[in-house]
C-alpha cells in the first residue's frame, strides 16, 4: 500500500533526509521499498509531534547542537549523573558519550533548516537526563531518572539495560519499580507515563526475558530490523517484545545505517545496535499523543498491536504465527514494525480501553524434578477468576512467576501453550549462561503473544533443556499471572479500515460477545425448567 | 554476585528541605543533595567528586551521619551494570 515519496510531496531540504530510509524507504542503499515506519502518512495528517515532549534517558544529550536547540526542552532535563541542570555530554573514560545525542536527533532533529537529518516527529520537545555517566548505575539514580517531572514529560525512550552477554538475569530494583508504577498511575495526569525500551543487543545468545525492564509490562519493549527486513545480528528476541522499528545492520552499504545527529554539531550516518530502536518509537508514539492527548499509557500498547504492520519484515529463526484471536505476531519482531500513519489515524477516533483486572489464574509450588531429554509438562486450568470481581476476560499481558534451578541455568528452554493453542517461547537457551547455584527466583516471565485471548482454560508450561550435554534441575514453583480487561477494549472502537486488525478483532469481539450472551440465556432457560 | 557500593546514599530526614539537606550533607564531606520527588523527606547525597575516596573514609562517614539526630535513616547504594545498546 506504499506509494511514491512524490505523492507525498514531502520535500525537506535536510541533507541527510534522503538517506534517513527509516521515515520514507523507497529502497535507498539496498533497502526495500515501502520498509519504513510510514511517517509521512502521518504528517500528511499534520501530526508531527508539537506540544508531546520525549525524555532520551541516557548520557546527556548535545543540546547546542544546531539541529536540537530549538526543540530542545531545558525545563524538562536534568543531569543526574553530576546533579546539575545541565545534562551535556562530558568526556568519560570510555569516551563513548555520543549515545543520548545520536537517540535525541532521531526524535526530534528539527526538519527543514538545512542542518543533518529530521526527527520522526520533528516538531516535538526533547529532554535530557543523564544517568549514565557514573561507574556504576545506583537504583536511585534510574528511578530518579524515570520518575522526572512526569507531568511535563510524556515518553521516556531508554536504550540500555542490564548486560546483554548472555548470562545476566538483572532488572528494576525497588525504588526504580515503584517508580515505574507511580510513572504509568499517575503520570501525565493519571493517564501514564509511556515508557519505550530497546529490546537489547545479546543477539542469538541472550533472551530479553531475562532482562527486567524490557520484559516489564509498563515499558514497550521495541525491537529492530534493517532496512531490508531482516534482523540486525545483534537483535535478542523474547516473548515480551511489542513491536519493532529500525536501526543499523550487517550491511556493509555506510548508507544502511541510521542517520542522526552527532555530537558537536555534527551529524552521522551510523547510530549503532539496537538503541535507536527505542527513540523511533518514541517518536511515533509522539505523533499519536498529538492526535490523541488522552490515550493511556495501555491505549498506546493496545494501538501498537492493532498497527503494527508485519510489512517485509523476515525472521530466519521464527515463523510468523496467529494467535488465537487471529492477530498476527512474530518471536523476534512482535506484532511487526510500527507505522505512524495507521497509528495516528486510529489514535483519533480511540476511545480508551476498560478498566484493567489482575488474576491470579493458578499456582504449583511443588518441587518437580527436570532431566535432560524429558520435557517437564505442568498445567494450570483456570476460570480467569470468573464470577469474581477481578475476572479477566479479553487478555493483554500474561506473565508465568517461575522459581527455577538447574545444573546450566543457560540450557533452560521455557515454553507456555494458551487454552486457545498459542503456544509463546519464554526462554530461549542461552548457550553463554553456566549459572548453576542462582537460577530464576520468581522471576515473571511475560508474554505478549496471547493479546485479546480468552484466557479460561487449560495452560500448559513445558521447561526442558536445550543444550547438548546432560543436565538436571529443579522447578519449585510456577505462578501464572493474567492481566486484561473484562470487556471487550474494541467492541466501541471506530473502524474506518475494513481489511484492518482492529475490524477483524472488533468482529471476533461481537462475535464472541454474541455466542456468550446466547449461552447465558440458554443457561437461564434451562436452570428456569 | 555480591553487590559494589559506590558512595551515593539514599538518606532520609525526621525533617525538614532541601537547603537542611545541602548543609548536612556539605557537614559531612559530601559533594551535594538534591530532594527525591517520591518517598518522605527522601534525599540523594552524592560523594565529592574526589577520583577515588577511600574506602574507610567513606565508610566512617556514613557512620557519622547515620548517628545524626537529624537523621532517620541512611543507606548505602549498591553499584551495579548498565549497559547501552
């Protein structure tokens, strides 16, 4: 459904905007036409970002350089690496400090003055906060970072986390989670902080399940392709993973990276690994809030997998599949790469999702013994706590609390199977990780995969070995967690596509809606007679 | 496995602001203090921006500070990786 970029008529005299193949791609240094997060859709609409400010969380921001002072918003930003006002790139040891400045042009590089690139949304405000740049990370500093002036700040985009080598299980410590809480409850005016998370750079030899933030179901976790729709090498996929945008890649073309600004006032070609996935999407999500200010913090999780596009997206590794509600996903790639045209038209018309509801749906918490070469299979049937006032009807996230120890915790391969057959991989074997004393210590293991899914029925986790030599361990307990709203979130949504996800869902929705309410009544006949 | 203190503390006060905190802080050999927006009087002391202070000497300063009357409690921050991707 692309056209042209001519038919646009969107013409910037930005030198870097023709490479920029992540906004418009009509197959620029190799790429593949049409690829793109299909921004000028959306500011064809007139929606490019004004009055939404964006928070670049990372090692300050260049906030003179030509293309970002003007957007720049110095009341939003704040140094908490040296607690001063003034988060300006400094020298550190590793002298790596271009990071912040590089994500922030691509939110928010002013269009149309001449100068490097423009942003995604281009009219939007960028805020600094430097809190990398100290040795060591402290869990006052990140909820420092995330809970920062929530009434003024919309998104926050981080591109970090814990270590991505393959053998680290890290995430939010307390003061950090119960900012993020506070964050989606209460921030702008209650409607919640939107945070975006790069999904990571472990590659085939990390899971980012095993990483907190990412796997949080308040954050948005984003992964990346390049632009000819394969995965960049560095890419980890999880079960938690939204949706995708772009970054650089394995070509060896310079123009297939990601132009931004640079620090200095210079401008480069080559944003590397998965860090300006994050931004990307926090610009897209920009351009939503300025079609529609009130969306919620899970409005924009609902609109990203209603708009996500699988497009020319190709995964080696993983199959595109169906859930059990028809909507189509991917391992790596989530629900697919965003695209801000359909996202902003929806975004419009959208009328705020119910109310959210917690079940717990089921516990083991005996011991059961796991052998290399026999798959361990548990189950938990559930009524979604039916008849309660929590019941849990229409699915968005489903997390499996699993206590866990094995002889190579990195060999450990979780799978988790719906009632409606979708089955969703939330561990992968992580060949670098030899710990064999720590394990998984009711770590919530979340999956997006089930999203919109009735979720009454039988669940089943199988946990196995997936490396070559023998190993043994135990699992002490399996919690299996849903969360989802009791009416059906698209039943009053407007549909103006009718070969859209939100029409097929809205349909499936009615549907159901239907065969329930004949159902009950039936049941009062026959409890009448 | 065992967690890296750096010398940045989380110190709450019984009472008082900021300015109260900048002086105790300042009293006490460290660098600044800035008011956390969440939490009771909760305050982020960090360490003067010495390259290396010694070990002990940090380690007999939270002492001190955490016998303060003004003080209701002090903890230590545990240092831990982040990575940029």
């Amino acid at each position: 459904g692309y056209r042209d970029i001519n038919d646009f008529g969107v013409d910037l005299n930005d030198p870097l905007f023709s490479k920029q193949w992540y906004l418009i791609n009509t197959g620029q240094a190799d790429g593949t036409p049409g690829l793109d997060l299909n921004v000028a859709e959306a500011w064809k609409m007139g929606y490019t970002g004004k009055g939404v400010t964006i928070a670049i969380m990372d090692d300050g921001i260049d906030y003179l350089h030509p293309d970002i002072a003007f957007n720049y918003n110095a009341e939003a930003s704040y140094d908490f690496s040296s607690n001063d006002p003034y988060p300006y790139p400094r020298y550190t040891d590793d002298w790596f400090n271009s990071h912040g400045t590089r994500c922030a042009g691509e939110v928010s590089a002013v269009a149309n003055n001449n100068i490097c690139g423009v942003g995604v949304a281009y009219n939007s405000k960028v805020a600094g906060i430097r809190m990398l740049d100290q040795p060591f990370m402290t869990d006052i500093i990140e909820a420092s970072s995330i809970s920062h002036m929530p009434q003024v700040i919309d998104i926050y985009s981080a591109s970090w986390g814990p270590t991505d080598d393959g053998k680290t299980v890290d995430g939010p410590r307390e003061l950090t989670l119960q900012a993020m809480a506070d964050g989606v409850n209460k921030g702008r005016g209650g409607k919640g902080s939107i945070y975006v998370w790069a999904s990571g750079d472990g590659g085939g030899y990390d899971d980012c399940n095993c990483d907190g933030y990412a796997s949080s179901m308040w954050t948005i976790s984003i992964n990346s392709a390049i632009n000819d729709g394969r995965t960049a090498l560095y890419d980890e996929s999880c079960s938690s993973t939204l949706a995708s945008t772009f970054s650089n890649g394995r070509k060896r073309n310079p123009e297939a990276g990601v132009a931004t600004t640079d620090l200095y006032g210079n401008c480069t070609l080559r944003h590397s690994g998965t860090s300006a996935a994050a931004p990307e999407a926090a610009g897209v999500f920009a351009l939503a809030l300025e079609a529609n200010p009130n969306l919620t913090w899970r409005d924009m999780q609902h609109l990203t997998v209603l708009t996500s596009k699988r497009n020319k997206l190709h995964d080696e590794l993983h199959q595109w599949r169906r859930n059990g509600v028809g909507l189509e996903f991917n391992h790596l790639f989530g629900y697919g790469v965003l695209d801000a045209g359909a996202m902003v038209s929806l975004a419009r018309d959208w009328k705020t999702v119910p109310e959210r509801f917690h079940c717990v749906a089921g516990s083991v918490q005996e011991t059961h013994k796991i052998q290399s070469g026999a798959k361990l299979a548990l189950s938990i049937t559930t009524n979604a706590c039916q008849g309660r006032e929590n019941f849990v009807r229409y699915l968005e996230h489903v997390q499996a609390v699993v206590t866990v120890n094995a002889s190579r915790r990195g060999d450990l391969v979780l799978n988790l199977t719906s009632p409606m057959g979708t089955k969703s991989i939330l561990l992968s074997r992580r060949p670098r990780d030899s710990d064999s004393t720590v394990g998984f210590d009711k770590w919530p293991f979340m999956s997006t995969h089930t999203w919109g899914e009735d979720p009454r029925g039988t669940w089943k986790l199988e946990v196995g070995f997936g490396g070559e030599s023998p190993q043994s361990g135990y699992l002490k307990e399996w919690t299996l967690m849903l969360h989802g709203t009791q009416s059906a979130p698209y039943i009053e949504q407007v549909v103006r596509d009718y070969q859209s996800k939100l029409a097929m869902s809205k349909k499936e929705e009615l549907e159901e809606e239907l065969d329930e309410a004949v159902e009950r009544s039936l049941e009062r006949m026959m409890s009448k007679s | 496995e065992e967690g890296i203190y750096t010398n940045h503390l989380l110190v709450q006060l019984h009472e008082g602001g900021n300015e109260d905190a900048q002086q105790l802080a300042l009293e006490y050999g460290f660098g600044s203090a800035r008011q956390l927006p969440f939490g009771e009087r909760l305050f982020h002391f960090y360490p003067r921006d010495t390259p290396k202070t010694r070990r002990k000497r940090s380690l007999l300063r939270r002492q001190h500070l955490d016998k303060d009357q003004r003080v209701k409690k002090v903890i230590a921050q545990e240092g831990f990786e982040r990575q940029k991707r």
